[in-house]
C-alpha cells in the first residue's frame, strides 16, 4: 500500500476534522512545548550554576568547619571550629597548595554617618582576591602589612558601596562595623548574585586577624578555609591531602567521622551537576504526562475513526488490503496526526523557551537532543496508543464492514 497516499489520507482526515483534530493534538503540541522548554531551561540552569562556580577561582578548594550533614545556612562565624594550629599544618604540610586564607563571616550593620544597611561582614587574608579571581573596580584590596598589623581597613563590595555612597567614591570615607571606625580603601568590582539570588556584591571585607582580634575579642576560629591547588592535575591529590593533614591536626580517630568538610571546586561542579540531571529528569517526568494525556486523546479519536470510516475499511479488504495492511493504515495515521502535533509543539517549545529567556535574563539553552527527543516520544505514543484502533479496524469482517451502517 502506498505509504504517501496514507499519509494524505491521514492529513485529509485533519483537514476535515479541523477543531477534534486541534482539541486531539493539544495534548501533544503541550507535552512536547514543556519537554522542549524543561530542558532547555535546565541547560541553561546548568550553565549559569557552572559559570558561579567557575567564579569561585581557578583551581579551587575550601575547607569548612562544619561536617557535611550538619552543613546550613548558618553564619559561618556561628559555627566557627577551624583553627590557628589547623591553618598552620596546612600550611606547612601540604605541598599542592600555591595560596591560602582563613576566612570568617558574621551579620552586621555597617554604618555611615546617617545611614546604615545591614549586612555581611567578611574577613581574609591579602591572598583572597588572588584565590577568587576577583578585581578591583576602585583603590586597592588589603595587603599583608594590613593583615599583620590588624588594620582598621575595610573594602566593599559593589552593591554595599552604591547602596551607602551611591555613584560617589567611597574611597578614604569611614565607616562603623561593631562600633569601631574602619577606613574604605577600595570597592570590589560587581559579581552579581549567586543561583539561590543571595547578592554576593553585599558584602564588606576586613583583614582576618583584624576580625579576630578587634570583633571577635581575640577568639581565633575560622568558619572556613580558601586555598588554592598548584593546578588542576593535584586538585583531588590536594583535597585528601588536607582531610588528612585536618584530622591529624585535630587528633581524629578512625572510627570517628570528620567534623569538617573538603570541597574543591570539581566536587561542586559534579555535586551540582548530579542534582541538576535528577531535577531535570523530574522536570522531564512532569512534562512527560502530557504526552501521556494527547496519547489517550489520540486512542479515543481513531476509535472514532475506525466506527465513521467501517465502510472505507470493507471496501479496502474488498480489494484486496489485508489485515496488515489496516493495521499499517491506522497506525500511520496516527503517527502522522502524533507527528504533526510535535512539530507544531517543537515551534512553540522554541518560541516559548526563547521567551523565557527574554522576559526572565535567563540563559536558555535549546538543544537539538531537546527537540529529536520529543518528536521521538511523538512517534512512540502515535505507535503505542493507536495500535489497539489498527488492532480493531483490521479485525473487521469485509462483509460485515460493508453493510454496515
């Protein structure tokens, strides 16, 4: 039987049948916008989340004072374990790292003159802008003479400056953090906000030891340590090094679990990376089911048409069609009609992800893959949910088809 004049026949039917035919292919065009949309969406979500953790610095690794399982939101100043003797055994014991600082945050108010804005008061050493591949965007970050002599310098970040001086220089202005004047020296150039939309730019940054000595009344406990590998290669090499050196240097049994955490910037990128690919397969899930749904609808609709078409099917047999090919017949209609509403869904997910992007400053990425999987799933429900009408029209008797009324 000729394939093309199955498939015109099948269009014909559309034709004929504009609104069921619409109302028939919803669930289709729907499900196959959604798939195209979710993963484009997800590619994208993927890219902007590896592009934050690309900021973090080259080669990165960071020591927190936290186990994983008790990790969370908490001020890192809250629960500030790391300490004097640990950053020295780093230092002096692990031979991959080119650069390290302790670090420390708490929440505060920063004040100047009359207005004041809450929030996070950093602390480093003159290695951080080096670590976090960070720039300047005026004056200068703090140097190592500022660290060993706890200096009452503060650097702010982007948003933090335009929110107290607005487009004025701060630079040589005092502020207040815990009621001790700090003199701004320079203002961090703009970072932008982090994927769960906290704004890294929101911050204002002092010497460690000057945290230390002057906040937090000589209490010497970091909530973190920023280092960094000699290169790629020694990352991994460099990061079990340092669980090691950590709990040699804070006397750590074997049966005992750490009571730290190690990350370097390849297990982020792979931890994120994993969480992604299970969200986007849920995602994918969800939008599956309205294929599922256009799948039923297209059931329902060729058992229509095998009922209006029983006269067409007796005549075909008449003639010399067998059952196989009535079953071929209807079974290509139905991908025809199946294929017809995932291309018309393809154009949509492409216009609706593009959208998406325009209206949200969201990356979107539309994949090819996207699109050949969701006309793949189109064919796959045209062949699954029309093979029990084909079934049915090429069960029927030539007699019986044909007198039938």
């Amino acid at each position: 039987m000729n394939k093309s004049l199955i498939i015109k026949s099948a269009l014909r039917s559309l034709n004929n049948h504009k609104v069921r035919a619409v109302l028939t292919t919803l669930g289709i065009i729907i499900g196959v916008v959604s798939i195209i949309c979710v993963m484009s969406i997800g590619e994208g979500a993927k890219y902007k989340i590896n592009k934050e953790i690309q900021k973090l610095g080259t080669n990165f690794i960071i020591v927190l004072s936290s186990p994983q399982r008790k990790l969370s939101n908490r001020s890192l100043g809250a629960m500030a374990t790391l300490t004097k003797a640990d950053v020295a055994a780093i230092r002096q014991e692990c031979s991959q790292i080119r650069l390290m600082s302790p670090g420390l945050q708490l929440n505060g108010k920063v004040i100047y003159e009359r207005a004041n804005w809450k929030t996070v008061i950093g602390s480093s050493n003159e290695h951080y802008l080096d670590i976090r591949e960070l720039k300047m965007l005026e004056g200068k970050y703090f140097s190592a003479e500022d660290v060993r002599s706890s200096s009452k310098v503060a650097v702010l970040g982007y948003s933090l400056a335009k929110e107290l001086f607005g487009d004025a220089s701060p630079l040589g202005k005092k502020i207040r953090l815990r009621n001790r004047p700090f003199l701004i020296i320079g203002v961090l150039n703009e970072q932008g906000k982090r994927p769960d939309g906290t704004d890294q730019d929101d911050i204002v940054m002092i010497p460690i030891t000057t945290m230390v000595k002057r906040i937090k009344a000589g209490v010497q406990r970091y909530g973190a340590i920023l280092l960094t590998a000699k290169s790629p290669d020694v990352i991994q090499e460099a990061s079990a090094e340092i669980r090691a050196i950590l709990r040699q240097s804070r006397k750590l049994q074997d049966n005992q679990e750490d009571d730290f955490t190690v990350f370097s910037q390849s297990d982020i990128a792979q931890a994120s990376n994993a969480a992604s690919a299970i969200l986007n397969l849920l995602l994918f899930i969800i939008a599956s089911i309205s294929l599922i749904v256009g799948g039923i609808g297209i059931m329902n609709i060729m058992l229509v048409t095998v009922t209006e078409r029983t006269r067409e099917i007796g005549i075909r047999m008449a003639i010399g069609a067998t059952t196989s090919n009535i079953l071929a017949q209807f079974l290509l209609e139905s991908v025809t009609i199946c294929l017809a509403g995932g291309l018309v869904g393809a154009i949509l997910g492409i216009s609706g992800a593009q959208l998406i992007s325009f209206f949200l400053g969201w990356p979107i990425f539309i994949s090819i893959k996207s699109i050949i999987i969701s006309l793949f799933s189109t064919v796959f429900i045209g062949v699954f949910f029309g093979y029990y009408p084909a079934y049915q029209a090429s069960q029927l008797k030539p007699v019986e088809a044909l007198i039938e009324k």
